[in-house]
C-alpha cells in the first residue's frame, strides 16, 4: 500500500492554509506544513 504524502509551502495563511485544510479532509496519510511564522503554523494544527 502506497502512502500519499504533502508537502505544502506557505500553510500558515491563505492558499496554502486551505488547500492543506482540503487535504486534511482527502484523508491524505501525512501533511507536512512548511511556513515562515511559527504561530500560525501552530494555530493550524489545532
């Protein structure tokens, strides 16, 4: 079985913050956010 991994750049706002909240709900296996500021990068995962 194939693991479907994401790598999104810039999720701590705006397209990139959606577009990881979509792939959330795709129920891909693992969701690597990359951001430049660390609490909104937080805020995202919870």
């Amino acid at each position: 079985m194939e693991k479907r991994i994401a790598i999104v750049t810039g999720a701590s706002g705006g397209i990139g913050k959606e577009f990881t909240k979509i792939l959330i709900e795709e129920e891909v296996d693992e969701v690597w956010d990359v951001a430049r500021n660390k609490e909104k990068l937080a805020a995202l995962k919870g």
